[in-house]
C-alpha cells in the first residue's frame, strides 16, 4: 500500500456495490485482516444521532422532516470520526455507503487531501441485478456488528442466531422485492457515474460479486496487492 503521514500500511479505501452485492460480508473481513476501521455511514449517522452531537442533532431535524441528511454533514461526520478516531490514523478505513454521487466524491477528496489521508482504492462489487433480487429477500442482520447472513447462501449455524454472540438476527424491512428494485434504481442512476470518476482517477478495481464470498475475498485481496 502506498504511504500516508501516518503509516505506510494504512488501508483508506471506498467498497461500492448495490444492496446485497456484499458489502457487509467483505467489509468485516478487511477490517479483521487489516485492523482498518469500518466507515458505515448508516451506522455513524445513527450514532451520532442517538450521542446527539451538534451534527447528529442537526441530521436529526432533517430526517424527521423527512429529507435527507446535507452532503456537508455528512463529509463532517466522516471526518470527525476520522480525526478523532486513532484506528484510522494509524490502520485507514474502509468508507462503505458513502460516496453515493460525483459531488459528495469530489468533496470527499477534498477533505481527505486537507487530512493528508487521500483514499487508494475503490473497489465496485459488481452483480446482476436479478440476482440481488433473490439474494436480499433472503438476508439477515445482526444489528449490533452489522454481520449478515442468507438463509440459503450463509445461513448462520443456527437459524435466526448470529454465531459470534448468539444474539437474534433481523430481517430489514427494506431487504423485499420492491423495497430493493427502488433502491437499485437509485443505485444506478446516482452511484454507478463515480465508478467512472474513480477509474479517471486511476484507483478503482472492479470484482464479480456473484462469485463465492471466499473467491470474492481473494480477488478483494488481490486487487489490493495481497
């Protein structure tokens, strides 16, 4: 990996790739093989929502209006975790949900450089749409980790059960067929442009997301020069 100021062995990287292309299957095992932090920022905004920090209370206003949370904020989220947080310092950190369009791209990179912590790679799991379908109407999550399981792909090793805790996994009620076409409908029109923004930026890697997670992993691995 190329270097930063603050280590040389830090990985600071984008995962892009519609719901249920496996984001929440690899993202944990970059984070166990590289140490690096997981950037989710559903997860951070809901965090800092229920801390009710300054930006957590001013996303809040938003939403319950029901609008949808400021790219500044968001920028601004992501990087008070990053100063704040030393695992990213000195690991990096993996974005995952954010970038979703060219403008919040741009204004990503322009807070990485001010940091001196510019991202190295963004790799797109790529899949067919059809075969989200019927993989999502089949997910389940453990909310506490974010570790998700299939019923018929990746059941846990006991039904309903995350096999780390023990704790009971859910259903989303946003993981059904319709739910998921509007997502992917959004998905192509405002994310799929930054993967051009990324290969013009030379950093972008592209994996077949409907392979096993095992060779998806590897290929994560490879394309990262492991």
């Amino acid at each position: 990996m190329s270097s930063n100021n603050n280590d040389s062995s830090a990985l600071r990287m984008v995962l892009i790739g519609p719901p249920g292309a496996g984001k929440g299957t690899q993202a944990p095992n970059l984070v166990n093989k590289f140490g690096a932090y997981h950037l989710s920022t559903g997860d951070m905004l809901r965090s800092q929502v229920s801390q009710g920090t300054p930006l957590g209370v001013e996303a809040k206003k938003i939403m319950d209006q029901g609008g949808l949370v400021s790219d500044d904020i968001m920028i601004g989220m992501i990087k008070q975790e990053l100063s704040t947080n030393p695992t990213c310092s000195t690991k990096g950190f993996i974005l995952d949900g954010f970038p979703r369009t060219i403008p919040q791209a741009e204004k990503l990179d322009e807070m990485l450089d001010n940091l001196k912590a510019p991202l190295q790679k963004a790799v797109e799991l790529k899949i067919d749409d059809e075969l989200l379908v019927s993989r999502i109407t089949g997910r389940l999550v453990h909310p506490a980790s974010g570790r998700s399981y299939h019923k018929i792909f990746n059941p846990p090793k006991k039904p309903m059960t995350d096999d780390v805790t023990g704790e009971p996994l859910i259903q989303r009620s946003d993981d059904t067929e319709d739910a998921l076409k509007k997502r992917l409908n959004s998905y192509h029109k405002q994310t799929e442009p930054i993967v051009q923004y990324y290969k013009n930026k030379g950093i972008w890697s592209g994996i077949d997301a409907a392979q096993d997670p095992t060779k998806v992993w590897n290929d994560i691995l490879k394309c990262l020069g492991f």
